[in-house]
C-alpha cells in the first residue's frame, strides 16, 4: 500500500511542510504620549498599567506628604514589591507620616548602598529617638552628595552639641 516506501511522504515532512507552516507578521501600533492627568486617573482604577517612572511623576504632581502622594508610592510598591526604588520611595513617604514601623519593611528591600537610603534610615533613627545613630548615617549619606541628608546631619549636630551630648 506504501508508495515508494513512505520516501515521498518523508520527502515532503521534512522538506515542504516547514516551509508552509511559517507566518511572517508585521504590527504596528501607537502609544499615546504619557498624560499626568489620565495617569491619575490610572492610579486608582487600573495601576498596572503604568509603569514605576510614570507612577513617580504622578506622585510629585501632589503636594509632598500629601495623603495622595503617599497613596501613589502604596501603589507602586504593590505593583512593583521588589524594586529596591519603589520600597526606597515607600519608605519615604511612610516616615512623612511618621509610620516607622512600615518604613522599616520598606528600607529592608530597598537597596542599602544609596545616599537616600543612608538618608532615609537616619531619619527613621531619629524618629525613633536614636540620634545617636542618625548622625552618622546623615553625616554618610552627606558625603555621598546627598544635601537633605546634609541639612539634617547639620541640623542635627547644632542640636547635639546645644545639649552638651
């Protein structure tokens, strides 16, 4: 019943299907340039479609501290719960509503090398009344050119050596 042997059959498996199988597309699409308003919008109905940066500029669209701008940085740590800057940005914004305890969970993924983290984890100290260990961590952070942490490092050592400690 075989013709040939099945050789044709074999002939045409290897040598003519593959070549029939193949599809070659091209698409083309357009993304609408980033608009802060209808980010806004995005935030709070649908935050996964945008991206860390995009959720960065919403936030400072509000006033710093605000409890939309800490809203916003909520939202990009649910989104993005490893990326070392979206925990340093939460982070911030928790210890601008003095809620250390969640700063803590924050500082702990961010990345521990950057002067804002140094920064951050001074004023999470001070907060906690250790300046003892403040200092240090603002005076590092200073160095390494951060100038908040060098406003705090100078602040704080006015205060320091005021009170004789």
């Amino acid at each position: 019943m075989r013709a040939e042997g099945g050789v044709s059959y074999r002939t045409l498996l290897k040598d003519i299907y593959p070549g029939l199988r193949k599809v070659n597309c091209l698409i083309e699409y357009t993304v609408n340039p980033f608009n802060v308003e209808q980010a806004k919008a995005a935030i709070v109905t649908n935050p996964k479609h945008l991206s860390l940066n995009e959720m960065y500029l919403v936030a400072n669209s509000y006033s710093k501290g605000s409890r939309e701008f800490t809203d916003v940085f909520d939202a990009a740590v649910r989104m993005f719960p490893n990326d070392p800057t979206a925990n340093l940005n939460a982070a911030a914004a928790e210890l601008s509503q003095k809620r250390t305890d969640t700063a803590l969970k924050y500082l702990e993924k961010a990345d521990g090398q950057t002067p804002e983290y140094l920064n951050n984890l001074g004023v999470y100290h001070f907060q906690k009344g250790d300046i003892s260990k403040a200092i240090p961590l603002f005076q590092q952070s200073a160095q390494l050119g951060n100038e908040t942490a060098r406003q705090n490092w100078q602040a704080l050592t006015n205060v320091w050596d005021y009170k004789g400690k």
